[in-house]
C-alpha cells in the first residue's frame, strides 16, 4: 500500500511523533495508518503522541520584510509555554517561516507546511524542533503582502505577543527616506497599541452597523428620557453614536497615539505634503499571539502530581 505526504502529515498530527519516525513507520507498515501508529507506539515513541492532545496556546509572531520593503510577511508559531516561546531555537524558528513565507508565497497554510528549506519542508523543521525542545509546536497562521510602489512596514511588540504589518502606498519610491519609514512605522505602533479594526469607514460591513444600530436602539429604549424625544432627534442621536463608533474602530479616523490633536488620516496627508508625493494606507495585518485560543489552566502542583500518578 502506497503512502503520500499528507498521509506522513496525518500520521504525525495524530501521533506527535517525529516525521521521520512517522515516515519510517508508513514503510514499515506498507502505507497503513492504523498498523503506523501501533507501530511507533510498539517502538516507544508513544511518549511524543502525547505532544498532539497538549495545548499550544503559547508562542510568537515573527515578522519578515523583502530587502526592497515591498513584499511583508507575518506568521504566529505556537508552543505550550512562556518559557519555550521566549527560548532563541523557537524564536528562530518562527523568523525562519516567516523568511520561507516571504520568499516561496505559499497559498494555503498546507502549502506553507509543504515548502522546502533546503532538503527539509517547514513540517520537517517543526517537528525537529519539536523533538528537541520537547513540547507541541504548531504553525497556526501566516500572512504575506506586496506591493508595486510603497512600502511594507512591520512591527513586533512585547517580543513577539503582537505583531503588525502595514502596507503603505506611494507616489514615488520612499522607501529608503528615514522619515518616511519611520512615520509607517509608528503607525504600524499605532495599530498595535490602539487597535483598529478596519483603515477606512467605506470598508465596514453593512452587518456590523446593522448591528450596531441594533444595540444603541436597545440601550436607548432603557432610557425614558430620549424616547420622549421626537422620532428625528431619536435618529440624530443613534446616526451621531455610530458616527462616533465608526471613528473609534477605523484607523484612519483614530486620534494618532504619539500626537491626538491629529488623526492617522491627517498625519498620512501632512506627509504627502511633505514629501511632495500621494500616500495611502492600503491595508493591514495584525496578529495577538494565541488569540482565541484555549488557554492551559493547569498549575505546576498538578502537573507534578499527573507525573507521580
């Protein structure tokens, strides 16, 4: 019975064991799946398959960008503990996939897992790591952006717990202008810190301001006061609140952090202004590492006592 990557890819997300190890057993075993991992289990090197149920809700964003500016890539890498997450091989390993999304431009997250470095892929590369440091790592997301003219500019925070990457277009090539790549740079500080959801109003899904609607006509029916009001000013007040709230979640309306006496989108035409050329936000990444995932609640008392039991 043949066997194909994504059976070694398969073998490996069940059992936690190493890729070569996985790869071995499928010969061992003609292509077998069951009779593979009874396999690496009769080996002994079921202690791995017990990586694959653990919780990798740790880790690290790690940022790549082109020599050029124009191409940017942003990956999160998790692993099961602080301690792993802030250690130089795990850390190295994140910058090394982000390098590898810069360069290969893979599709799909598969195709990311499938790239070569060398004569390894990125799979291959988890799971040395995986075996050396000895926790569940996994590659959870990526990004990459281009552009013709203008510039990718990324910022990791609190090493690695946020991770930005904004792109910037231009008129004329700026890239190698100090103040210019400074200014996208704080922005992309800005993001980080403030935490817009969209860059202008007109992109804003017609379901989030249905939505919000809903909720201020529900919060303004609690009030006796306003619904005494004439049915008009009733309108005025909901269409000024979500004015309000589009201001608050779209990055170019936001009070620049370092300066709130000027807006993002104020800051980005002083500064066409200033170097004599269009600048426009086209659009931006932003990675919270382990974001929306389950958090191991676990205390090391337990995790001692699991051990002695």
């Amino acid at each position: 019975m043949a066997y194909t990557a994504q059976d070694v890819a398969k073998l490996r997300e069940s059992t936690g064991a190493p890729m070569m190890d996985c790869k071995n057993a499928l010969v061992a075993c003609g292509g077998d799946m069951e009779k593979a991992a009874e396999h690496l289990r009769k080996q002994g090197i079921a202690s791995a398959a017990k990586k694959a149920g653990r919780i990798a809700s740790e880790g690290v964003v790690a940022a790549a960008v082109s020599k050029n500016g124009k191409i940017g890539a942003l990956v999160e890498v998790n692993c099961e503990s602080d301690f792993v997450g802030k250690s130089e091989p795990f850390v190295k390993l994140a910058q090394a996939i982000a390098e590898i999304v810069l360069k290969e431009n893979p599709a799909t997250l598969e195709a990311l897992l499938a790239a070569k470095t060398g004569s390894e892929t990125v799979m291959d590369l988890i799971a040395t790591q995986t075996g050396k440091i000895g926790e569940k790592l996994s590659l959870r997301r990526f990004a990459r952006q281009e552009i013709k003219s203008g510039l990718q500019e990324s910022y990791i925070h609190m090493f690695g717990k946020i991770g930005v990457l904004l792109e910037v277009e231009t008129g004329k090539d700026l890239n190698k202008n100090k103040d210019f790549v400074a200014l996208c740079h704080e922005i992309a500080m800005h993001i980080a810190g403030i935490a817009p959801q969209f860059v202008y109003t007109d992109e804003i899904p017609s379901e989030i301001a249905d939505k919000e609607r809903e909720i201020l006509l529900a919060q303004m029916e609690q009030d006796e006061k306003i619904m005494s009001k004439p049915e008009a000013v009733r309108k005025g007040i909901i269409d000024g609140k979500i004015k309000k709230y589009f201001k608050e979640i779209c990055l170019v309306e936001q009070e620049f952090f370092k300066d709130p006496s000027v807006t993002v989108g104020k800051l980005v035409e002083n500064a066409a202004k200033t170097f004599g050329t269009a600048i426009k936000i086209i659009k931006f990444t932003k990675f919270i590492m382990g974001e929306g995932l389950e958090k191991k609640s676990e205390n090391l008392a337990e995790e001692v006592a699991k051990l002695q039991g």
